[in-house]
C-alpha cells in the first residue's frame, strides 16, 4: 500500500493491516462501532466508486490515512454496489463484545462476497453461478455452483474455445482458475467475457479447487451444496451462446429482459425453483426420446384433468423458494420467518400428493414417490416456533409458550414484574395523591416515576432522584428497583434463551437439508410440467409426433410461439414446413421485412418446444430428435475481441461446419453479405454443397444471392422456397407465406420506400438496379470472375431521363400515364 509509511502505527491499525494482508485484491470493510471503514488505497478507491466522503485519520500527522466509513445497517447496500460492479468485498466484524475485550478488540474476516457468490441479492428466478476450470493435459474440465441453491455440476471440454461457450451460456460473473492461463486467455475471459478471476491452486480436481475457493471466501457452513453431478454436454440439445442469443430464448437482445423471449412465454409456473428450472429446460432441451415422451405424457395428463390441474396450481402458490431456505438455513442465515415458509410450504405437499394420485397416471408414479412430507421437520417447527414471530432473532417472540420450560418461567416472572409494576403505580399514586404518577422505562434509564414539574412538591423523602428533565423529574424507590432487577434479568435471559433456542432448532434442521433438496427438485418438475400443460392449453398447441427412424420434418400451419403470443389478437400467419426424405436443404429467398428470418428461427422454437417435452404451436407435427441447433441470424460483431461482423459471421458458419452432424439443424440468415458480391456469393455457394455433400443436416439457407436458386438443378436434396408477395400498382404487400420455387426478385428498393428513403434517391437506386440486372451474367456456374461494372454506365442523366427510364409503362393504367406525363413536362 502506497500510503503506509514508517510512522507509528496504532495497535488498531496494525490489527487492520494484518487483516487486509491476507485480502489484497478485496475491498476490506473493517468494522468499528456503528461503521464500516476502509482505510488506505480502499477508502480512496470506493470513496470515487460510491460517492463517499473521504477523510483521514490522523489528520495532524505528516501522511494521514485516507478514511472512508458506511454505517453497519446499511452495509450491505454499498456491498451489493461493489460486488455487481465486478469487485471482491471482505467482511470484518468484532469477533467479541467491546465490553469485554482486554486492550483492542478482536476484528476478523466472517465472508469474502465475490460476484460469483453473493446470494443475498438475487431475483428469485436467477442462478448465480461461480464457474471453476481446470486444465489436465490438452483437455479442460469445468465445474459450476450456484451457492444460493447448492447446484453443483462438472464436466469435461475439448478446447478453451468450449470452455469459454459453456461459461457464457451459463451467464457466469466469475471464474475460479486452478492453472497457470496465457496472457491470451486471461485477455479473452476478462475482456470479451467481463470476468472477475480468482485462482486456487489447491485441490485434486476441478471440484476440490472450487470448494476450497468456496469454504475458503464464505467461513462457514456449506451443508446444503450438493455432491458434484457430471454431464456430457451431448447430452442435450447443443446450442452455442451465439445461437441463443440470436434466438431469445430467457433473454431479448433489447434489453436483456424475459418479455419476447420462449421463456416469457412459457414461464406460468408457480414457485421460484420451477421458474428456475423452466429456464434450465428451455437452454438445455433433451435428446433422449424417451424422457421427452414422458413429459409430453404428463404434459397431456395435466392437459386432461383441467379440474386437478387447478387445485395443483393453487397448492403450488403456497409453496416459497425450499432450495434458498434450504442454503440459508446451511448458512446460519434463516430467521424466524424463514422457517415458518418452511413449515408452510411442507403443509401442502399433502394437498400436491393427492391431486398427482387423483390424476391416475403411472407416469405420475416416480414423481410422487418424491413428494417427502418430512413430518419430523414440520413438527419441530410448529412445536418450537410462535406463528408471529418475525425477521428479528435478538429481541424474543420466537419461541412458541410450551416449548421450553426455562423460557415459559422467565415469561412468567415479566408477566408477574408487569403486574408488580402496575400494582406499585397504583399504590404509590393513591399513597402520595400525585394523580399524574406514572411507571415508565427506557434502556438509559431503567424503570422510573415520572413527575411533571407541577407536582413536584407531592414527592415523598423516599423517593430517590434519578434525572431532571425541562418538564419533568425521574424518580425510584427500594420497591421499584426490586422490581426492576427481577424484570431484566428476565427479559435478559429470557432473549438469550430463546436465540439459543433459535439456534439448536436452526441445527437440526440442517440434517433435514437434503430431503429438503430432493422435495423442491420435484415440485419444480411438478411446476414445469403444468407451466407447459397451462401455456399449450391457452394457445391451443399440439402434442407433436418424435422418432429416431426417420429424418422428415412434417409441420403443418406451424407460427411462432413468441411473436404470436405478442401478437395478441393480430392473426398470425402460420406456415408449413416440409423437409422430406431428399430433402435436406431448403433455400429461402424473397424480400427482406418478408417473414424470413422469422420462419427460420420458427422452426428453431418448434424444435426446442418439442424437445423439453412441450406441446407446439401447430396443427400437427413430425419431426425427428436433433441432436443440435447451429445459427447464423442477424448482424453482429465482436468489436472487442478484434473481430468484424464477417469475421463472427464466418466463425459461426466454421462452428456449424466443424460440429454438425446429419441429426443436427443449420439456421444461414443471408450467409456472406458482409464481404465483396463475388466473395460472399462464392462463399454461400460453397457453404451449401458442403452441408448438401458431407453434413447432410437439415439446414434452412435464407439468401439475398437469386443466382443461387439454380442450385436446386446440381443438388439433389435442395429444394428452393420464397415469402410470397403481392404486387399491385408498382407497390408491394408482404404475405408472410412460404411458397415453393425462387423469389422473381428482391423488393429492397420496396423496403427502402418502406423506411422513408427520399423519392429521388429511391428513383436513381431503381435506374442503377436495372442497368446492372441488364449486365449481370449468371454467377453460379459461370466460372466468370470479373467484378460487375458498377460504374461504367453514364451517371450524369438527365432527371427526365432518370424519370423515364424508372416508369413500368405496361403496368399503368390510363390516368396514371396522364399524371407521369404531367410531371415529366414539370421537369422539362
């Protein structure tokens, strides 16, 4: 630290540099008094990141310590503010009473809260998940936790480039490294990523150096996190980040939020763990067909018992969030409250059994074999916790009368010193005839007579004097200091008890944790399950046919899920899509703004909606299980890794190349756009022969290129669709409505009017289209390589010129050849 010097150093001081030793790279929030301060580098640091007031201590020394405090109530206001802006804040608190202490009180560090492990902060429908990685020989494992719900996975990467897909998908803060990175990798994961790193070195495993970053940083109990699950990431459906994010699938491009995305759409569950789970499911679709076809098979059973569904879904309300009261109960954090959510959440697991056995389906079987009611843990609860207690566990009202017999005799002595206090203000009132004598109490001053100025002269030689005030005096007497020594010793002990108390009744409910785990894994499937059951009855979906035998994809009258739910009462325009045996590649060209990138991602919805074991928004569906969904939709660029929008276009084309299978589906939006017309067209052209030549996976190819429609004559399995159009007095209606065969042309001129373009520019745009669609050969299997001539032609034409050579004379009627006239004699 650069502000330490070799002037004395005060024992507090010397307690707080020791202490902030051993946390370099974290804010230190030392504890002293009412506040939390920081001194040194960290004073001035969060001084300028939340707006504090600096000071120093030691004003009149030749370097005084920078100094910056918050008040302890509300710390963790300004801790939440450092950690969501990526930075690491440790916690030092008074280890011991001051009243006690010998000398400087003992300080040290209770929690280190990281980004990747704040908990207190979340939105019940989030995963905050800490990300470890590893390094053995050439291949990578990775590990993640979500210390507030106790999930904990681990699997095994091919590459870093993988490694850095998995941690964006998962949306992870921050990354725990258990090896030595390159300089580019650790560019890579903090600037294209925006991660915080932390490194651990001890540990086995990838596992192992994860909890130990974990014990190591929160200081206390961990009980609740789970044993590390392995995945394969073949497993599921395989969608890189790129690809979910081009298809909104838990968030929009907009502004980062669930409207307009599948999981807004699907999201009717009822608890926080089954919305958590619900988007899970939606980034991690099955592959395994026979798992998919037992949630269609509860999907339709919940569909089926519309009455049962509904008492279902009214028992799902009154069940809270039992994998973070599970977490905060491991954590010493429940309070009073939190275990009566506990217990009230335990009682309509009955009410959840009996509707699933009403229903009668053996699918229901496993699932309710799970729904623990764990009476042992709803007894304790309601035997040792008062129905009103609240948040507080130091000031009493926890513990319910009957549970303790210590407790109820300490209650009795304050009723009994109530009723001595109220019986002495009687006496002494009548006794000394002071009718506005009164009993009161504050933690200064204890119990007292209060006497108004007024009746000062009443007061009898016993009383005992106490305090003056402006208006009033303060007296005791031996009767009423009796009385208070009998009164708090008991509310004394009678707190202490019942935190005690608290405490035990918190610890045992910790060996109920993973029971606890099991019950909210079930009821979030439960969730799920009827989430979807209530959404496909809403809009009126179709439980969709799956095989592994066959690869035709048959979807009649399919829409989008999402846009027609935004839609509303609009009628959306449904389409069909057919990819038979001998057909793997469909070439899609019509104008932009016509509906074709939205067939395209519709297509990627039905897939996943059939793959998490939904129902679909279609009159009927066929279709095999893809093994994954590979996209290129939309401009977008990677500015800060170097790359340009070709370039992150090019990559995403590469990753579906490499990694596609022919059970896989390829999403092209307008493939090759960003480079030269001859490069991108060559481009697309050999993209598409080495999907149709060697991948063979259904693939929707969308293109602006129309020389690429005679494809369809050298490639077999290529068939050519276009969004129709109606055309009508030189203006253009997009239908919406796939159609077979190619586009005649690309109406861009038409969505330039569309956007408010200038009339004159979009007049000279239409002369300079015709020239060159005059001069253009047929690029596809021309072999020509010569760049068209953009600017051979002469561009100093006459307006009137201009004006003539853009009028579609065939196509006018009478009347309006009159008006052109006219205004061509205008511009003459």
């Amino acid at each position: 630290m650069d502000f330490i010097t070799q002037e004395k150093i005060s024992p507090g001081m010397q307690q707080y540099l020791d202490v902030k030793k051993d946390y370099p790279d974290a804010f230190l929030l030392f504890r002293m008094g009412d506040f939390y301060e920081l001194f040194y580098e960290d004073a001035v640091n969060a001084a300028q990141i939340l707006e504090l007031t600096l000071t120093s201590r030691n004003k009149n020394a030749d370097n005084p310590i920078p100094m910056a405090g918050v008040p302890h109530k509300s710390v963790m206001e300004y801790v939440e503010k450092l950690v969501n802006l990526g930075y690491k804040v440790a916690i030092a608190d008074q280890l011991e009473n001051p009243k006690d202490a010998i000398g400087v009180v003992k300080r040290g560090v209770t929690q280190v809260i990281t980004p990747g492990t704040t908990v207190d902060t979340l939105s019940s429908s989030d995963n905050n998940f800490l990300v470890g990685i590893d390094k053995v020989a050439d291949n990578f494992t990775l590990a993640y936790l979500d210390l507030a719900t106790g999930e904990f996975k681990r699997t095994e990467l091919v590459n870093f480039a993988a490694v850095c897909g998995e941690i964006a998908s998962l949306r992870a803060r921050e990354v725990v490294v258990g090896f030595n990175l390159s300089d580019e990798q650790r560019e890579v994961l903090t600037k294209q990523h925006n991660l915080l790193i932390s490194e651990e070195f001890t540990g086995e495993d990838v596992c192992e150096k994860l909890m130990n970053y974990v014990s190591r940083t929160q200081l206390r109990d961990l009980t609740h996190i789970q044993e590390a699950v392995h995945y394969e990431i073949a497993d599921f459906l395989q969608m890189d980040y790129a690809t979910k994010t081009a298809l909104e699938l838990t968030i929009n491009k907009r502004d980062g939020k669930k409207f307009g995305t599948l999981y807004g759409l699907l999201d009717a569950t009822k608890t926080a763990m089954g919305t958590r789970m619900l988007k899970s499911w939606i980034e991690h679709p099955l592959i395994d067909l026979a798992r998919i076809q037992k949630r269609q098979g509860i999907v339709t059973a919940l569909i089926e018992n519309f009455f049962e569904r509904a008492d279902l879904i009214e028992a799902l309300k009154g069940v809270y969030d039992l994998e973070r009261l599970a977490s905060r109960v491991s954590f010493g954090k429940a309070v009073p409250i939190d275990l009566l959510q506990l217990s009230n959440s335990l009682s309509n697991v009955p009410a959840i059994r009996n509707v699933m056995k009403v229903m009668g389906s053996e699918l229901l079987l496993d699932i309710i074999s799970n729904l623990d009611e764990i009476p042992e843990l709803s007894n304790l609860i309601n035997a040792a916790i008062d129905e009103n207690a609240q948040r507080s566990i130091t000031e009493g009202g926890i513990i319910k009368k009957g549970y303790n017999a210590q407790l109820d005799k300490y209650r009795e002595a304050l009723t009994e010193g109530n009723t001595w206090r109220l019986e002495l203000e009687a006496k002494e009132k009548e006794k000394t005839g002071i009718s506005g004598l009164k009993i009161e109490y504050n933690r200064q001053d204890g119990f007292y007579f209060h006497v108004t100025n007024s009746q000062l002269d009443r007061v009898p030689s016993y009383f005992i004097y106490k305090k003056a005030l402006k208006s009033a005096t303060r007296y005791t007497t031996p009767d009423l200091e009796a009385i208070e020594i009998t009164v708090l010793e008991a509310q004394e002990k009678s707190s202490n008890l019942e935190y005690t108390l608290f405490q035990k009744v918190r610890e045992q409910i910790i060996k109920y944790i993973n029971r606890l785990q099991v019950l909210a894994a079930t009821v979030a499937e439960i969730d799920c399950l009827q989430s979807l059951a209530t959404v496909a009855e809403k809009y009126n979906y179709t439980c969709p046919l799956l095989n592994e035998t066959s690869h035709e994809v048959k979807i009649d009258k399919g829409r989008h899920a999402v846009i027609e739910a935004v839609m509303g009462d609009q009628e959306y325009v449904a389409n069909d899509i057919h990819l038979f045996d001998g057909t793997n590649i469909q070439l899609i060209t019509g104008p932009n703004m016509s509906g074709k990138s939205t067939y395209m991602r519709q297509f990627a919805l039905l897939v996943i909606l059939a793959q998490i074991g939904s129902y679909l928004p279609a009159e009927a569906a066929e279709m095999p299980v893809f093994d994954a969904i590979f996209t290129r939709i939309g401009a977008s660029d990677n500015l800060i890794g170097g790359e340009s929008t070709f370039m992150v276009e090019m990559s995403e084309a590469n990753q579906a190349i490499q990694h596609a299978t022919a059970n896989s589906l390829i999403l092209f939006d307008e493939l090759g756009r960003g480079t030269a017309t001859y490069d991108g067209m060559a481009l697309a052209q050999a993209i598409i022969e080495y999907i149709h030549d060697h991948i063979h996976a259904k693939t929707l190819f969308a293109t602006h290129y129309h020389e690429l429609t005679s494809l369809d004559k050298t490639l077999k399995d290529l068939t050519n669709v276009h969004v129709s159009t109606l055309e009508q007095n030189g203006e253009v209606v997009f239908l919406h409505k796939i159609s077979d065969g190619p586009a005649d042309k690309s109406y861009g001129i038409h969505v330039a009017k569309i956007a408010g373009l200038p009339n004159d520019l979009l007049t000279r745009a239409d002369v300079i289209l015709q020239k060159l669609e005059n001069q253009s050969p047929n690029l596809v299997n021309s072999g020509n390589s010569e760049q068209m001539e953009l600017f051979t032609f002469d561009s100093k034409e006459s307006e009137v010129e201009i004006a003539l050579e853009a009028l579609d004379i065939m196509n006018m009627t009478p009347i309006e050849a009159m008006n052109q006239l006219v205004k061509l004699k205008e511009l003459l």
